[in-house]
C-alpha cells in the first residue's frame, strides 16, 4: 500500500504576502521596473507615430487651403496674373486707390490674319465709336497692342443688370495668328468721362503691362496662376473695396 503524496504547503494570497512579508526598496524599484518597462516599450512606439499622424494631418489641412498652381491658358490670362507681381525693378505692387477687376478672354479661328486687332474687338464687342473714350496703339515685343478706354452700361458685365450708368473699362487687344486676345480691366468709378485718377492709374497699368517680355511670340509671361477658389482673377485696389 502505497503512502499518501506529501502535500505542498499552499501558498499565502498576494495581499496577505504584502503586509507580512515587506518587500525591501531595492525589491520594489526592481518590481516597478518590470511592470512598467512594457508600458514604457510601447509608449516609445507610439508617440513618435502619433505625433508623425499629427503633423501629418496639420500639413494635409494646410495644403488643402492653398489654391493649387496652374499655368496660363493663354497670354491675356497670364498678364492679368503677372500685374499682381511686384515690379522687378522697383519692387512695388500695383495698388490702385479704387477698384479695378481683370478679365481676360482668347477668341479662336475667328477672323483673318491681316485683321487688326481693334477692328476685330469692335465686332466682338458690338462697339459703336460712342462708346469710345480714347484709341491708341503700342508695340509691345512682337505684337502691335490696341489701348482703349471704353464707356459702357453699367450692366455689360457678366451677372450684372443694366442701370443706365456707366462705367469705364481699359481694353487691351492683339492679334495672335489669327486670334483675338483681350485684356479687359473694369475701373470702379461711373460717369460720362474718365477722372484725373483713372487716366493715371490706367496709364501706370498699360506701362507695367505692356513691356517685351510679356509679348513674346511662341512664348508666355513667366508666371504661374494662384486663382481664388471661386475661379475669379485677382482683384486690385483697397482692401475695403475688394
């Protein structure tokens, strides 16, 4: 008959061991250690990538809120965007005190190559000769420019209703192989002739565009277009009139 396996003395429970049998400091620090030494192991791992996903994200956002860059369609667009640089030699930006608002368009395989260009703006635009405040001509690079400042209805703009006033627009325009490129600057003033203001500030604009290397032929403004969101030009005068 075999005797009965000696029984192994049970072990005292976790709390009853901590107030019998006190650890020493060292036997606390180095219990301590290894319970937190896993914790610690995986917070080196995921603060870094946290905080890459935050700085990530921050970069995303900003990114997003940026107007992408864009290359010009055509030569009037470009000019349009080039007139908000500042001046390469002096450094100053174009800062009308009133409001003027660009537009720019390029009319294809619409007329002959001899055609002028202000022969073929009078038939795009339906202009009689009273709608013409001044006429004069430029050679800018390798184009011949036709420069008028023009008196139109207050509603000739698109969205707008006719009011029976008038405003005042400088109109830029040459032929390009046959095609008509135009460059429109609606001034903000009304009225049946042009200030003291509008003809200086237009003449300042027609000089800051109208320079050789904008009109190269084969060749566009080095520029590259940051379009609001709404897709319009940029707009310039005061702050508080945009």
């Amino acid at each position: 008959m075999t005797s009965p396996a000696p029984l192994r003395p049970s072990r005292a429970p976790l709390l009853v061991r901590l107030f019998t049998a006190p650890l020493s400091p060292e036997q606390v620090e180095r219990r301590a250690r290894q319970t937190l030494r896993p914790a610690l192991q995986l917070m080196v791992v995921l603060v870094p990538v946290a905080l890459l996903a935050w700085l990530g994200y921050l970069a995303l956002n900003l990114w997003s809120q940026v107007p992408p860059s864009l290359a010009p369609r055509h030569r009037a667009e470009a000019l349009c965007f080039a007139l908000a640089r500042p001046d390469p030699v002096t450094g100053e930006r174009f800062q009308p005190p009133m409001r003027i608002e660009p537009s720019a368009a390029l009319m294809r395989d619409r007329f002959p190559l001899e055609t002028p260009a202000a022969v073929a703006l009078r038939e795009v635009m339906h202009l009689d000769e009273s709608m013409v405040i001044r006429e004069w001509h430029r050679r800018a690079g390798d184009f011949d420019v036709a420069c008028l400042w023009l008196r139109l209805p207050a509603g000739s703009g698109a969205g707008e209703r006719s009011t029976g006033e008038a405003r005042h627009w400088l109109v830029l325009s040459w032929m390009e192989d046959g095609d008509l490129a135009v460059c429109n600057f609606r001034f903000a003033g009304s009225g049946y002739d042009l200030s003291d203001q509008e003809r200086i500030w237009g003449q300042r604009l027609v000089n800051r565009v109208l320079v050789s290397d904008n009109f190269r032929a084969g060749v566009l403004p080095a520029v590259r277009l940051r379009a609001a969101r709404d897709g319009t030009m940029p707009v310039f005068g005061p702050p508080s009139a945009r």
